[in-house]
C-alpha cells in the first residue's frame, strides 16, 4: 500500500515563542518521559460493508501535526496527531485519527533548541505509539494491515526553519 505524506503545519502554537527566547542559559540539560497516553483516537468506515467487496488498491494519505505546551516550570506536554486517510477512488474506505500525547521535564535548554526538542525529537518518541494505534484500528476494521513508515521530524523540523527563514527574508524585503 503506498502511503504518500501531507504535511500541515508541523510544528505551531508555541514554537515562535521559543524560537526567539534567549540562548544563554548555564544550567545543566536534563529530559525526562513523564508520561505518554493516548489523548484521542477515532476510526470511521463510512462505506462499510461495500467497500470490502471492491479491488483493494486505495489511495492512503497520511497528515501529521504537533502541538506544545507549557504545562509548569520545565514541564511541557507535546501532541502529535497522526490522521491516516484511505480511499478507493471518490469514496472513503477509512479515517483513523490519533492524538499521542506525551509530558516531557526539559530544563537546561532555550530557544532553537528547546524548539528542536519539542518540535522534532519528542514526536520522535510519541509518534511509535501512534503508529501501532493506527495500525492496530485498522486491523479491528478488518482492512488489510497498514505499516506506516517511520517520520523523520528532524528533517521535517529542519524544512520549516528554513520556511520561517525564508518568510522573514520576504518582509524584510517588502518593508
């Protein structure tokens, strides 16, 4: 089954902010996995039953999306939601959404940094658990397996630096 990637806005909400805090911090680094749960999660097959009887050569769309948060002093709750989207044609065979939620401790780090770490590396960590929700919700559907490739969220981190590079060098020039 070939899965092909759309990427919405891969990092949001607070990421800005922690892109522009200061960098000069002495303080010794630590990261701690608090806690990683599944905060939602939700399966349709619109057109079940008869969509078991057609060929089964779908088109799989995947969409992520992260969100952080700052929960406390050094404590941070990171969402990744991992949508996988299955269709034969004009018709939906399944949606399967996951929302893998994680409370990670960083202290000891600022601004790109801290946006690297909860931009790419904690959705790193939550995004296997995703996967195997996904997978096993599209098991209990009865449709053949799915296995998702893993995401590589460093280079997706790395992409959306150089888009925000890119936009500030557009308004600097139509300033």
């Amino acid at each position: 089954m070939n899965v092909g990637i759309t990427l919405r806005s891969i990092l949001r909400t607070t990421l800005k902010g922690f892109l522009h805090m200061s960098e000069q911090n002495n303080t010794e680094m630590t990261f701690q996995i608090q806690r990683i749960y599944t905060k939602d999660i939700s399966f349709e097959a619109p057109n079940a039953p008869h969509v078991f009887q057609k060929d089964w050569q779908p088109e799989v769309k995947l969409d992520l999306d992260t969100a952080s948060t700052q929960l406390a002093d050094d404590v941070y709750e990171v969402v990744l939601r991992v949508t996988v989207t299955a269709s034969l044609g004009e018709e939906t065979a399944f949606l399967c959404e996951v929302q893998q939620g994680g409370i990670f401790s960083i202290a000891g780090i600022e601004g790109t940094q801290m946006a690297h770490c909860l931009g790419a590396y904690c959705p790193n960590i939550l995004f296997p658990y995703a996967r195997e929700c996904i997978t096993s919700m599209v098991s209990r559907g009865t449709f053949p397996q799915l296995n998702l490739a893993p995401v590589n969220f460093d280079a997706l981190f790395m992409n959306y630096l150089q888009q925000q590079a890119g936009e500030g060098t557009e308004e600097h020039q139509d300033a």
